[in-house]
C-alpha cells in the first residue's frame, strides 16, 4: 500500500481503474481466459480477416515499406484497395511489438481483452469529467464496455470492438467548447484521428455527437473567439494529416465501383431488440422466440439495453436537467438505429425515418449500410445518464457511506447479470497444415489459390506469407472481382463459371497461370478434384493436413 501511496493520484487512479476493468473482463468473457493460448476469442469468420489486416500492416510497413492501403496479397495478381477495408490500424499497429513474439492468433486474443479494458477506461474518464463522481463514472463504463453490443460484436467485429478512443475523443471535444484552449482543441483532433483508425462508424458517429454538442452552444460559442479557434486547432490536427487518407477514400468512392455494401434495411435495428437479449446473451434460449424475427445476425442485433440502465437513466432524467441533453441524444441515435423504416418483431413498417435522408443524399454515406451499429451512442448516452444519477445520489442522498458503497455495488452486479454473455464464444486454434509452414520457407514469390476462397483463408495466408488469389475484403473493387470472374480457369475454379472451350484446356490452363504466376492450388473440400487432375492434369502435391495441393506448373 505504500508504493501505491507513492504514485501520483493520476496514476494511482488510472491504475486501480484499469485493474477494476481487468478482473472484470476475466470474469465477464468466460471461460476466454482459461483458452487464450488454444482458442480464438471469437465465432470464426470476421476474426479471421482481422488476423490478416494485422499481420499485413505488419508486413506493408516493416517488410515490403509500402503503402498499406493497396495490396497485391489480395486478389493476386491484379490487387485491390483497402481504403474501404474494415482495418482497423490502431489495433495493427499495436500489435506488431506482439507480432515479433507471439503468434497471430494470441496478438488477436490480447486485442480482443485490450478493447474492454481500454473502452471501460475511456468512458470512466468521460463520465467522471461529466458527472464528477469516480463510483458513477466506474459504472458508466461498465456500462459502455460490458454492453451487449461489445460482446456481440466480440464475435470477430475487431474494429467495432475497439471502441476506447470514442468517448476520450467527446471527453476532449466537450472541453473544447466549454473551455477553449489550444490543448483541449489539439488533444480532440489527436483523439479523433485515434477514433477514426479504429472505426470510420466511429467517426461518423463522433462527428455527429460534436454536432449536436456544437448546436446547443452556438449562440455563446458565436461571439466567443478563443473557443472558436480551439474549435478550429481541433479541425486542423485531424484533416493535416488525414486529408490524404480521405482525399483517397472520396476520390476512390466517386471514381470506382465498390461491390459488398449493406442493405440498410436488412441491418436495421428492430424496436423490440432495445428491450430484449438476443442470441449472444446468457438467457438467449429463453427469448429466442422475439429475436429469431430480426432481420440481420446475432452480431449486430445485439441491442439490449437493460431495464437497470434504463430505469436510472429516465431517473436522472426527471430529477437532474443538467442531464436532459444525453437523454435527447440518445433518442436521436436510437432512432437512427432503426434505419431506413421501423421494424417491430421482425415486421417491416414503409414509414420513411430519418436513416432514409441520410442514407439517400449525403455521399459515401451507402457505404456504411448497418444503421444498429449507432446503438453504440444510445449506450453512451444512456451511461452517462446512469453517472448522472448515481453521482447525484451519492452526493445528496441521506443514506450512511456504508449503504451507498453497497447499492453502488448491487448496482453494479445487477447490470452486469443483464447484460451477461457467458460462455463467450470461442473457437479452437487451427492447426496449420505442413504445406503451409513450410511454403514459408521458400523466397521465391507466387500466388496461392485456395478453393473455396473463405475467411479461414486469410488465416492461412498469415502463416505461409504469399499473396492469395481472392480473398475476404469488406468493400473490394468491382475490378478486383472482375478478374476472378472474366479470367479463364480462374473463374471456373473461383466463381463457378464453366469451363472455357479450347482444344487443348489443360495448356490453357497451364499458360493462364503461369501468366499470373500462381503456383499453386489448394482444395480445401475436394471440389474440382477430377477437372484439376485429370482435366487439367495439375498433380496433386500434398494431402497433410485435410487439403489437396495442385501443383499447376
């Protein structure tokens, strides 16, 4: 106790706080701790493509010094861009220190436990600020952080779940207007880039917030020069050296065709599932009944707010005005949550809501496609409002310390009982076929066809490190796609397409992928097994590991 007595408060205070959220993490992703050596902390799909986008940052800006928002790994030979990716570089570039001892599938399990403690943090400091109370603002993180939508979205969403730098980015954009000065207004910029390399959702949803934060300050904030020009310092630290990422964004939206956007009325939120565990929750057996009606999957109809948050929250909001703003806004993101039109049990209702505006005239906007995702700010809102009340009760309520510490802590069990996720899901480590491992080994470079092209895939691709035909990206090129379907062979081997007629087609075949340098193909299923050996007249290399390896040369 005395080293800790030693520590600066601020230190001491992070540190406690941090611990706080640790233990808690252990005991809310169970059993993920007992496995995070031999299982990956997730469903088994999307988690794969952020293995990748990790170890690819990695390899673009340590070994090949190249821009690592285009590859040719993906969708060999022609390549693809990655501005529209869902990658996540905060979580890269934190992992290539961890990249340089651990395996990729423990540098992601340490991300994964990272994003709910690091989140917790960031909203504890948020709501502390707001509503001055260390107890409440501990809750409000939990809150933010053990909330259905982050362990939904623990799943294999790494970017969704990287959710810490959201609140620090509002913490610094709200000192900037109420306060002025070059500090806040630089450290809102530095924050807000943070958010941004996590999520562009994220962004959006941070710049919207800052609207509405900016609207009801105006007409003090008009005559107000020096906030103004915090303001301003803000907008200067982010776009100097972000223009060039979004310059490339805008330019690559309006000039090129994108394929894999969202349908926006599919990935709405249903109004029912504001109100009830869906299938990532402990008690999803017994509600299966309502959420089996939504549209989307139980990744992102995970929306649960709990009947503890929101009986403290309309709490605070009768007795506290100060806190009235964070109710307002939490309407105005519940309803964009909705999306395009109301959904209730699974039914869909043509009544036009305020995501159709958006979603119809402000450009790029399409791009996103999954209005439930705003959830995430109806949590927010609803933390602080939370921190405002127990922070009010705690200062004037006429209960003795001792009650108050344990209404803080019933509190704090009850709301983690609601929005309990046990066991979190996770699914073994692969084992990696030899052929794979020792493909590593060779200097040489070609591509690897892997059919069928899947997630898992990208996996693989971490471990041998050559460049893969197709591949799993969240927004590819309509010209990245066009390759794999007008390409003969390739397209009959990737998309299905049949099998072109030519005297000789194994020579074609031959001359088509010595062309583009691919080495090797590798079934996962067994399909095509007669068209490559004995049409095509690849032989068949390896079998280790469950895959047949052609060798097309």
């Amino acid at each position: 106790m005395g080293f800790l007595e030693r520590l600066p408060p601020s230190v001491r205070e992070l540190g406690l706080v941090t611990l706080g959220y640790s233990l808690l993490t252990v005991v809310l992703t169970y059993p993920g701790i007992l496995y995070w050596n031999t299982r990956l902390l997730c469903d088994g799909f999307d988690c794969y493509q952020n293995i990748w986008n990790m170890w690819w940052l990695k390899t673009a800006l340590l070994d090949l010094q190249t821009n690592p928002y285009y590859t040719t790994y993906l969708h060999y030979p022609e390549g693809v861009t990655l501005v529209f990716q869902t990658f996540n570089p905060f979580n890269g570039l934190i992992s290539i220190p961890l990249q340089a001892a651990l395996s990729m599938h423990l540098v992601y399990n340490l991300i994964v436990l990272f994003s709910f403690v690091a989140s917790g943090v960031g909203m504890y400091y948020l709501a502390r600020h707001l509503v001055g109370s260390r107890p409440a603002a501990f809750i409000a993180g939990m809150i933010y952080t053990f909330s259905p939508f982050h362990f939904a979205h623990g799943l294999g969403h790494l970017q969704l779940i990287a959710m810490e730098w959201l609140p620090v980015y509002i913490l610094f954009i709200i000192k900037t207007l109420d306060e002025g000065g070059y500090r806040n207004g630089a450290l809102a910029g530095f924050f807000l880039i943070l958010t941004s390399l996590c999520s562009w959702y994220y962004l959006i949803y941070g710049l919207l917030l800052s609207a509405l934060l900016f609207l009801v300050r105006a007409r003090e904030l008009w005559s107000d020069r020096l906030r103004l020009t915090a303001i301003g310092v803000a907008m200067a630290v982010y776009l100097v050296p972000m223009s060039p990422l979004l310059g490339s964004m805008l330019h690559a939206g309006l000039t090129q065709e994108f394929a894999g956007a969202h349908d926006p009325v599919e990935w709405s939120a249903d109004l029912t599932s504001f109100f009830v565990p869906n299938a990532v929750s402990t008690y999803a057996e017994y509600t299966s009944p309502i959420w089996s009606r939504w549209t989307g999957n139980e990744a992102e109809n995970a929306n649960y707010l709990g009947y503890i948050v929101l009986g403290l929250a309309v709490a605070a909001l009768v007795r506290l005005r100060a806190s009235r703003f964070w109710g307002w806004t939490a309407l105005v993101f519940a309803t964009l949550a909705l999306g395009p039109y109301p959904h209730f049990l699974g039914q869909l209702y043509e009544i036009p809501l305020p995501y159709w505006v958006l979603h119809r005239f402000v450009p790029l906007f399409d791009l996103s496609g999954v209005p439930t995702r705003f959830t995430i700010m109806v949590i927010l809102c609803l933390a602080i409002l939370v921190g405002y009340f127990l922070a009010d009760w705690l200062r004037n309520g006429r209960a003795s310390t001792r009650v108050k510490s344990a209404a803080i802590a019933a509190v704090a069990i009850g709301i983690a009982a609601e929005y309990l996720a046990v066991p979190f899901r996770t699914v073994e480590s692969l084992d990696v076929p030899p052929f794979y491992r020792e493909t590593a080994q060779d200097p040489e470079q070609y591509g690897i066809m892997d059919i069928p092209s899947r997630p898992l895939t990208l996996y693989f691709a971490t471990i041998h490190g050559k460049p893969v035909v197709g591949g799993y990206v969240s927004r590819p090129s309509v010209s990245a796609l066009q390759y794999l379907e007008n390409t003969p062979i390739i397209s009959t081997l990737m998309t299905g397409r049949p099998l072109p007629s030519a005297p000789d087609v194994g020579a074609l075949a031959r001359a088509v992928f010595r062309e583009a340098n691919i080495r090797y193909i590798v079934s996962h299923d067994g399909a095509h097994a007669d068209l490559l050996s004995n049409v095509l007249g690849f032989p068949v290399v390896d079998t280790r590991g469950g895959i047949q390896v052609y060798d097309t040369r």
